[in-house]
C-alpha cells in the first residue's frame, strides 16, 4: 500500500555552528589575553611537575624507532603528538563569578598515533564506563535522609594521576617548549609517563587507578553492572565517580573524613562555587538543598539549577536563527521543557489534521482522512 506523508521542512537552513557549552578560544584571541595566557602556562607547567615526561629521556626518534624494530622480538612502540585547547568555562555566568574562567588543556593527537614502522598503530578495545546520571539520582535521594549531606569534589586532571601502560610511547613537545639542544635535532622526543587525555586508553587507565584507590578508602563497588558506583559499609557513604567528577552522599557526621581518605592519593579540589552545605554542583549543574513543609510535615528537597546553561543557549540559538533567516525565533512559554509522555492531551503530539486523520503505522506521523482517500490505495 503506497501513503503519501505530509510535506516536511527538509529545506531548511542548517545552523552555522553547534551550541557547545564551553566556549573555544582560538590562539589569537588567547595569547594577547593575560588570564588566559596565564592559564595556558599553569597548565603546561603542571604537566612538566607532575613528571607527563622527563627531560633526561630526550632521544631522538629515529633511535628508539629502530632500536625498537632490531629488538629480538621486534618490540612496539608508538609516537604522537601534543596540541592544546583553550576554552572559557563558565561563559555563562557574568563576569566576575568564580565559575567562569579560562581553561588551557594539552591533550594526546589520539587520531594520529604511528609505531616503530610510520604505521597507523594499533590499539586493544579497552572502554571506560562512568556512572550514569541515574546513579547519581539515587545519591541525591541518599542525601535527603535525616542526618543525611551531598558534596562533591572535581579530581584535579584526573588522567595524569594514572600511569601508562602499554607499548612505551613517545610524544614530541610543540616548538615553543624546545630547548637548545632540541633544535638540533630532526625529531626529538620524550617517553610518555602519565595516562595523558586524548589518548585512547587513559580513560580506562584512570578508572582502573581510581578503583583501587577507592578500595583503599574503604569502598567497594555495589554491582558489576552499575560500574563505578561505591559504598563504604563501615561508614555507610555512597561515592559517585563520573570520569573526574565525584560525588559522596551519606551520614554527615563522616563526610570531612571520607574526603581525607579518598584524597590521600587522588588530589581533589572543591568545585567553584560551593559555598555552604546547601549547595554543590556535579556535572555542571547546582544542586540546591531545601526543606519544605508538605501536609503539616518538614521533608528535604533537591533542586537543579541549570539556568544559567539554559540562558546562554536560549542566546546563542536565537543569534543563530536570526543569522540564517534574518529573525528572531518566537520562543513559546511552557510548563516543562520535557515533551508529554501522556499523549492524549499533549499539543506537540496533536495530529496533522484537527478532522479525521490516518496515522502511518511505521513511523506514526499523520494525514488527513480527505488526503488518505485520495493518495491511498
């Protein structure tokens, strides 16, 4: 049977750039910055302190490459590149907040990674697998026990707490960093020591480092199949970990120590913002603690704000939309910015027709019944 569906809008003009929540800040507009340019140097400094590569393994490539193809067995190794991302986070709040600044991060060419041979090398299928938000839900309701609290901690460059493994790989710096003795080199490189980002497998080298962290801490995890989700069943706290984020809820009498513990060998820091108990953000959201009176009784509520997100894509999609049509887009107000699972009565899933319509059975959209009897056979 032939159906005719409804015209679509496939004409329309596509948006001339993503809505990203971090704005990027090209090489231009950053080095006459002093804030930025400020976190561009903090950022390569805390890579040489926390020892990413040492100096005294300045080698050149050509050596280890075929030191590495005459080893009895031929051994693997691999050669990348370094480049930096310069973005300003928190772009969305007004000047002056101590949740907007500049971050620099120098990241692994992960997509442009060769072996000894000058070929694509190849990597193992190894995954890392973050809590899911629904994890992270059960916290906030863990929280709002009696005597119950919520914090949490951003991991300070998470990666490079982990160690590398693998086949050895060597990374060449950017020309700005070469010493003298670089200079007159053809390629100069340096062993890489720490699970840097942009590499395909730190992910998982971090997870593996902080999983065993956490079990020194007294966690462990609460089912194979909700991976990285921990509980202490001595001082009955429940730990979130999403990549470089954490999140502990649980008896508040044990928080301050739990955080001790867990820092002992993962450097923690106290994410902009976090004021007082009653507010914490995770994952770029604030979560707000308050009480309210319900039928006579006091119950704990958790409120996300994401407004200020909100605001700035609101923004950036009008800026959008009138640079492509000319116009501003008619914004509609409405209760929720969540469609209607209840179909019934919801307007965006009213049918193409107010009359008789006919519904397509493989993709749902509608026709008038008029326009049925006419195209269907």
């Amino acid at each position: 049977t032939h159906q005719r569906h409804r015209h679509k809008a496939v004409a329309a003009p596509t948006l001339p750039f993503n809505l990203l929540v971090a704005k990027p800040v090209s090489r231009a507009d950053f080095i006459t910055n002093p804030e930025a340019m400020e976190a561009y140097w903090k950022e390569w400094t805390n890579l040489e302190n926390k020892g990413v590569w040492k100096w005294d393994t300045l080698v050149e490539w050509d050596t280890v490459a075929r030191d590495a193809r005459n080893a009895s067995p031929p051994e693997e190794i691999h050669f990348g590149y370094l480049f930096g991302l310069m973005v300003e986070k928190g772009s969305e709040y007004p000047v002056g907040d101590a949740r907007r600044k500049f971050k620099y991060r120098v990241v692994f060419q992960g997509n442009n990674v060769k072996d000894q041979d000058w070929s694509v090398a190849l990597f193992n299928e190894m995954a890392s697998t973050p809590a899911t938000l629904e994890a992270s839900r059960c916290s906030d309701i863990y929280s709002c026990f009696p005597d119950h609290t919520v914090q949490g901690r951003d991991v300070e460059q998470a990666y490079l707490q982990a160690k590398m493994k693998g086949p050895p790989t060597y990374i060449m710096l950017p020309q700005e960093l070469w010493t003298d003795e670089m200079w007159k080199m053809r390629c100069p490189v340096f062993r890489l020591e720490l699970a840097l980002y942009g590499h395909k497998n730190s992910g998982r080298f971090w997870q593996d480092y902080c999983h065993i962290q956490c079990a020194k801490a007294g966690f462990t995890l609460i089912s194979e199949n909700w991976p990285c989700v921990y509980f202490n069943h001595t001082t009955s706290m429940l730990l979130i970990v999403y990549v470089d984020d954490m999140k502990l809820s649980g008896p508040t009498k044990h928080m301050d120590e739990t955080w001790r513990q867990l820092g002992e060998n993962i450097t923690l820091d106290k994410p902009a913002g976090d004021t007082d108990g009653t507010t914490h953000t995770f994952l770029g959201c604030s979560h707000i603690r308050s009480q309210k009176t319900v039928n006579g009784k006091t119950v704990e509520c958790m409120e996300y704000d994401v407004s200020h997100s909100l605001r700035k894509a609101v923004a950036k999609y009008e800026e959008a939309v009138y640079t492509v049509t000319g116009q501003l887009p008619v914004l509609t107000p409405t209760e929720t910015p969540f469609i209607h699972e209840e179909t019934k009565d919801c307007q965006m899933r009213a049918p193409y027709t107010t009359g008789p319509f006919v519904e397509c059975p493989c993709c749902l959209h509608t026709f008038s019944a008029e326009e049925a009897a006419k195209t269907c056979t």
